[in-house]
C-alpha cells in the first residue's frame, strides 16, 4: 500500500531520497517536531533528540517510529507496546565507527599528554555492539583489557571474563564507557561514574566517555578536574546536550560533540536499518541503498623514518585527525547559550566525512607496523591476500 506519509529528521542522511518510494517525505529539524505535524503521519523517523513519548504522538495515526541511531533512552518504548506502535532502531550501526573514534583518541591524547598507550591497562564498561569492538582493537594492539558488564555476565552467554566496576576503577588506568542509559533496575547507568566513584580513579588515569553523557557526573566531574591535574578526560557524549557545561568543556583534554560514530559508512547504516524496518512493517520495497553512497577507498602511507609509537600515532591520525573536531567544538566555548546551541547542532550537520579502517589501504614498508595488525583491526595492506577488498559492513 502506497501512500505512506512520513515525518523525518532532516539531519538523517540521506533519508528523503531512502524513504521516497514509501510515500511522502516530510523534513524538519528533529528538535521541532510536534504532535500537530504528525496529525496525518503514519510513520516517523527521527534521532536522539526527539522525546517520542505520549506527549508527541497520541491520537496520531503513527503506527512505525525508526530511529536511527543504537539508543533507545529518547522512546517510551513502554507506550509505544501499549499502543501497538512498531519501533525499530539502528542498533550497532555505527559501533564501528565509535571505536575506531575512542581509539583516534586514546593516541591523540598519549601525545598530548606524553604517555605510551600501550603500557595502559584498559577498562571497558559495556561489552556490547562498541565495546566488544573496541576490546577487539585494543587487543589486537596488545593493550591489556579488562571488562564490565553485569547483565551480560548474568546471561552467561558471552564467554568472556568479567570483572566488577569496582575492580576496573581500582586496577585500570584507562576507562572507556560503552552503556546505554538506563534510569532504573539493578543495573541502571544513571551517573554511573558519580562523585563517590570518580574520586577513586587512579593517578594519571584516562577517562573517555563515548556512551551517553548522563553516564558520569558531569558537575562532580568538573570539580574533580578543578582539584586534580592527573587525569585526562575524553569526553564525546555530554549531560543536557546539546546546552552542555562550558566550564567543562575547556577543561576536558578532548572534547567532541557527540559525533563518535559520525563515520560516513555509521550515518549510512543507521538510514539502511530503519528504512529496511519500515519496508518490513508496510510491506513495502525501496530500490535506495547505501552502497550506491559508498565514496571510493583512500591511502595512507607510514614515513619509515618513524618510531614505532610514532608511527601508529602517524596511522591514527591520518585516518582521523580528532584534534581538529576538537579545536572545531571548544571554539564555541565563549558563546551565548543560544549561539552555543547552534554551533553544537551545526557541527553535527556538517561533519566532514570520515571513513572507516576498512576503506584504507597502508603502506607501512619498512615501519615497525606488524601488517597482521592492521590487518586485524581492519585496514587493507597492499600485497596481502585478502587485503584489497573490505566486506561491507551493513549492521
């Protein structure tokens, strides 16, 4: 049945052109859709910061609600199953994307700060779509991990070896968070990183939070940095986003506008989820695929002449060069909330294209780089079998 008219965010990529052979496609800035706009939408696609609740759809004709994006915190999914309205996500769309970010700033920040990645001793909070992945990438770097992640480690499923928050609190000197938010039940992330917790990171501990900003403290995060200079914070994800705390944000070492899994490839993905959601739910067909948007592949080359850790610093920079996100994001410290806000939305917009590992070829001869490596964490390495030809990421 055609026919179908559909609200969307208009910052999702690419989604007129995905959603347009479902019927009609309407945009608009996602912090401004209404019930009213909705009066005759049968389906709406939207992102984090759009509250999909009561409020916004009752006595609409929405039936299928798509965002695209892994989080879910923004959706009464409760309402949504009492009122027979489908709701599909982007789960692990862009979990790719977020941990090669982390990664991007773990050696950004051991330059900045002088300290060598690889004698850290990492702790991952959340094992799921980006934490496994990071995991996966800091072992194949030879970076010792430790992991925590109590309902997986209920479920008994996974096959890793867990360890408490406590433990990675006390034993780890590199933290990354990789929880959803949640507010309630025996496991609720809500500052899960709070006053008490945060105190007891240890001497010269890195803390990224690339998860949801309400996971830490924000407020007694500052004040910790305000009485320690020991500690280095790369922080992506924000509390009352995008209106974060600007005393916060130029005292972080890193700072990033929420834009992690901003790869080219993650933005596509999540559009490819959810549209292929609601072709399901309306037994329709879209001819749109995101492999038709897929730039060509890129070259990075490794001077010889570098040190080892000179030179995986080299790598990760020419992949993505996340200082520059950084100096773009606290330029817009000094301005008004108004302004602020603006800015903070405006870099998300127009986020320059970053590709994933997989799209780069590395010439590292004569470098230190063990080609197994890269080839491990996803890069191409000419004159390897196999290693001309990256699969296709889709989920």
């Amino acid at each position: 049945m055609h026919g179908v008219i559909i609200l969307a965010d208009q910052n999702i990529p690419c989604v007129a052109d995905a959603f347009g052979d479902l019927g009609e496609v309407r945009l608009m800035p996602g912090r401004e859709i209404r019930r009213e706009q909705l009066r005759d939408c049968r389906c709406l696609i939207t992102r984090t910061v759009t509250r999909v609740d009561r409020d916004l759809l009752d006595g609409t004709p929405v039936e299928f609600v798509g965002t695209a994006t892994i989080g879910t915190d923004h959706i009464d999914l409760d309402y949504l199953q009492q009122n027979g309205i489908a709701c599909s996500n982007a789960a692990g769309c862009n979990a790719e994307a977020a941990s090669e970010y982390v990664i991007s700033g773990l050696f950004a920040m051991s330059q900045h700060r002088d300290f060598d990645p690889f004698e850290l001793k990492a702790g991952i909070v959340g094992y799921g779509n980006v934490g496994s992945r990071l995991y996966q990438k800091l072992d194949a770097l030879g970076i010792e991990c430790r992991v925590c992640d109590p309902p997986l480690q209920e479920t008994g499923e996974s096959g890793q070896d867990f360890v408490d928050i406590d433990t990675i609190l006390g034993e780890c000197n590199f933290i990354s968070l990789h929880v959803p938010l949640t507010r309630d039940g025996r496991h609720q992330t809500f500052h899960l990183l709070d006053r008490d917790r945060l105190g007891l990171l240890a001497s010269g501990c890195l803390l990224v939070n690339a998860a949801r900003g309400e996971v830490v403290d924000n407020a007694a995060l500052l004040d910790l940095l305000r009485a320690r200079d020991d500690i280095t914070v790369f922080l992506d994800t924000w509390e009352h986003e995008p209106l974060v705390d600007r005393g916060l944000l130029q005292r972080v070492d890193l700072a990033t506008p929420h834009i992690a899994g901003y790869s080219v490839e993650g933005r596509l993905r999540g559009t490819q989820m959810v549209l292929d959601a609601a072709c399901r739910h309306f037994g329709l067909e879209s001819s749109w695929h995101m492999t038709q948007l897929l730039p060509a592949g890129k070259s990075i080359t490794i001077d010889a002449a570098r040190s080892r850790l000179e030179s995986w610093r080299s790598l990760f920079r020419q992949h993505c060069d996340i200082r520059r996100d950084h100096a773009a994001f606290v330029a817009g410290a000094d301005y008004d909330d108004n302004a602020f806000v603006n800015h903070f939305d405006g870099l998300r917009r127009v986020y320059p294209d970053r590709l994933e590992y997989e799209r780069f070829s590395v010439d590292s001869a004569g470098t230190e780089l063990p080609h197994a490596t890269l080839r491990e964490l996803g890069f191409r390495v000419p004159g390897l079998r196999g290693g001309t030809d990256p699969p296709e990421r889709l989920a």
